[in-house]
C-alpha cells in the first residue's frame, strides 16, 4: 500500500460536483486512487511520500484532451499545408503521410504525449487512421504505456479512395474487412474497461467522406459487442463536408450519423462546427458527445462552433487540440483559452464562456465525453491524476484578485507537477518519464526523413 500526501495547496480547485475550491487544501492518494480530498490541517499529517506546496501552487484535475492524431507531430508548419482549408490541407499532407513508418507513429506520439504532459494534460485520446508501410496502432500504444499517460486509442481507418468518390488517394486506404479483423484484434488485446483503466479501445472510421457506410455500420456493430469500447469520427468540420454530405448521401452530417446509428452516449464526434439546429437537439437528447477543437478551427478557417448554444442545449463537450499539422501545438492550456476567446469572439458576448466553464470543458466535461466517471474531478475514489501550477509566475503577477480564473486569462503555457494514477510523472517542470531532448531529437530526424522522401 503506497500513499502519498500533498499538502499546502494554495487553492485547490476539485471541479467536484459542488465545484468547491479549497484554499490550503490537501490531497491523500492510496495506490493512486484519491481517498481524501480536504483542508490540510483535516488530512492525515504523515504518507509514504509528501509533497509541501508551501501555498504557491494551484491543483486542478488533469486535463483532458479528445482529440488529436499524434503523427502529426512530424508534419508541423508545413508550407504548402499552412494557408489551406480542410479538404486542401489534407490533400496536401496525404502524400507526405504515406512515407510514415512504425517508428515514427511510436516517436511522434511519445513527443506528442510529452507536450500534452507537460501542459497538464494526464487523459488523452488519438485517433491513428493512416497505416501506411510497417505503421500499427501497437506502436503508439506501446509510446504511451512508456510515457505513462491514461489513453484512449482509437483504431481510425480509410477505405474510400479518391477513385470511389472520396478524398484521400487509393494507396492509403484499407481493405474493410482488414480493418474489421485489426479492430477486432486490437480491442481483444488491449481494451480494459475497469475503473482506473489507463487504456481503453475505440473504434474511429475517419470520416464521412473518406469511409463507406458499411464500414461506418459495420465499426458501430463491432464496437457495441464489448463492453466500453467507444465510437469516433469527424463530422460537419467545415462548408465543404456538410456540402460532400448533401451530394453523396442526400442528407445532413447529423441526418446521416443517425441514420447509420452513430449518436448516442457511447458516440463523440470531432468538430461539428457546422452542426445545425436540428443535430444539436439529436446529440443533447441522445447524449452523443462532442470533440470541440478551437484553435485548428481556426487555422484552417473552418468557422465556430456554437459552443454556447450547444451548452444551453445541455450537449456533452470536451476539448481537442487536433492533430498537430493544424494547430500547430499539443497545448491544452492553450487550447481552454483557444475556447474562451472564440466563443467571445464568435458570439460577440463578452459572457459566451467563462474562464472557469473553459476549465471545466477541459477536465470535466472531457472526462464526460470519453465515458468516463473515474477522473475529471477531484474526490475520493477518483484516480489520483492532477496537475501543479506554481503562481509565483510572471504572467500570474497582479493576478491574485482571482488566480483560478488567471489560469486561463493570463495564458499559462505549463504545469511544474503532474500525477497520473498517483505517479509522479511531471516534477518542477520537467518530464520524469522520458529523456525529453534525445525525444526532440529523433523526432526532427524523423521529421527531416520524410521532408527528404517528399522532397
Ligand atoms: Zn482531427
């Protein structure tokens, strides 16, 4: 039995359902689970290990994230990819995505998850739907048992070249009865859907315009057969797909996921920017979830999503970075202020989203959207995974009047402590799990590889 106490906390925010914020508040984990949450002169005064925050830390839930494809780590800032809306974005990336290999899918998402670690993200899902040359899911399964963060994996696929009528080229789309037998292979190997679980299974089609309906109804059937393993895709992310939706199946993005059955509690979607009226009551009523992904949005001018609206209609959402070429960072900090200001911006209200609500989504309401009832917050019984920021920072200077909301307003890049499952895996700023500049590294070399194999 290993316990652990922090203590002095100058403010502890739990997220908890009464959304109580302890000043000098403590945390007591048992085998990384959190068995008391409370004031420190309440918590036991002794643990196998003890963290005195000396009253200069904020605590928060780690965060997390609900969208990203890790891979693109490798393909930041690309030129041709910089200044394109969707459709051309992505055709721009395909052919340079082809020369991935199995040891670039497990460095880039060792380096993604090292970024996301680092700005306090602790639950992470992504979504592999490429499989060029060696690449697996295994691989980036593996980076992530490494690094020692919670996950979520999606098994992604593409089956409709564009000589079908869909988007990406021939050479990178699967057989679909390949990807059935894969999911099926993956999920037996790897999903666990106990409570604490740090990696569960989801089966991810990419996109309307890139997979048939078959395998859109064939991937929901596969995935309801156990217990847990959950559904994901992209959908209504911009003009041109919901466009692409009313030419190819005569129906809305959320007309035709309700027609193939992908809504319901066990479903979140990326995007959903363009989601109209009628796909925003469908998803509130059948508690289908939301991937809100603001600042790829935005660079590839893909339009706000009525995040407000959406809210009100009482929709499930979390947050995503998206993958890495459109963002161009893993930052989940970044990504709640992202959320604040467009939804201000979009909404031309000052009051569209607070700084704690963009909290919440980032924590809570990511947890809510990938199923889970074991993290998100701060309360007994929960996984003990939580993140330190030290306030004695420069941009928090003058910020005491309200250094929860400071968080978000005064854009924090980085946490100085992370626990997941009650494991130390940030300390004083620095990853404890990996050797982040050899990571670095490798991941430019593996960068620069496939810039020469383009080129
Ligand atoms: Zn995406």
């Amino acid at each position: 039995m290993a316990t652990l106490l922090v203590k002095n906390i100058h403010t502890l925010v739990t997220m908890d359902d009464q959304r109580r914020e302890i000043k000098n508040g403590a945390l007591f984990v048992r085998d990384g689970v959190l068995e008391q949450v409370g004031i420190t002169r309440e918590l036991p005064v002794a643990a196998d290990s003890v963290l005195d925050l000396h009253d200069r830390y904020v605590v928060l839930p780690g965060l997390v994230n609900t969208h990203h494809h890790f891979y693109q780590v490798l393909t930041r800032a690309v030129p041709g990819a910089q200044d394109c809306e969707l459709f051309g974005w992505l055709k721009t990336l395909y052919p340079i995505w082809s020369n991935l290999t199995s040891e670039a899918i497990y460095t880039s998402a060792l380096m993604a998850a090292a970024e996301l670690m680092l700005s306090g993200c602790t639950t992470s899902s992504d979504h592999l739907y490429l499989f060029p040359n060696d690449c697996t899911l295994d691989d980036e399964i593996r980076a992530m048992r490494e690094i020692g963060m919670r996950f979520h994996a999606s098994r992604g696929s593409m089956s409709v070249g564009v000589s079908r009528g869909g988007l990406p080229p021939d050479s990178l789309v699967e057989d679909e009865n390949r990807i059935l037998q894969d999911s099926r292979r993956l999920i037996e190997t790897y999903h666990d859907n106990s409570r604490h679980s740090m990696l569960r299974m989801t089966l991810a089609p990419c996109s309307p315009f890139s997979v048939s309906t078959d395998l859109m109804k064939e991937s929901a059937a596969l995935a309801r057969s156990y217990a847990g393993v959950r559904l994901h895709t992209h959908l209504a992310e911009n003009e041109l797909d919901v466009r692409y939706s009313l030419e190819k199946f005569g129906q809305t993005p959320s007309q035709y996921v309700e027609s193939l059955g992908w809504t319901g509690s066990d479903v979140w979607h990326a995007h959903c920017v363009q989601l109209d009226d009628s796909g925003i009551r469908s998803f509130a009523q059948t508690r289908t979830g939301i991937a809100h992904c603001p600042t790829s949005n935005m660079r590839l001018g893909s339009g706000a999503m009525p995040l407000r609206r959406m809210l009100e209609a009482g929709v499930s959402i979390g947050l995503g970075v998206d993958g890495t070429a459109s963002n161009d960072s893993c930052n989940m900090l970044h990504e709640a202020r992202s959320a604040l200001l467009l939804a201000r911006v979009s909404e031309k209200n000052s009051a569209a989203l607070t700084a704690r609500k963009a909290l919440e989504l980032a924590t809570r309401g990511g947890a809510a959207v990938l199923g889970r009832d074991d993290i998100g917050f701060l309360a007994p019984r929960m996984s003990a995974d939580f993140v330190a920021i030290n306030i004695d920072r420069p941009q928090f200077a003058g910020a005491d009047w309200d250094i929860v909301a400071a968080l978000i307003l005064c854009q924090t890049d980085s946490v100085d402590y992370s626990f997941i499952q009650g494991k130390k895996v940030v300390d004083q700023g620095h990853l404890t799990t990996c050797d982040l500049g050899s990571l670095i590294e490798k991941t430019k070399a593996l960068a620069a590889s496939l810039r020469h194999a383009t080129s």
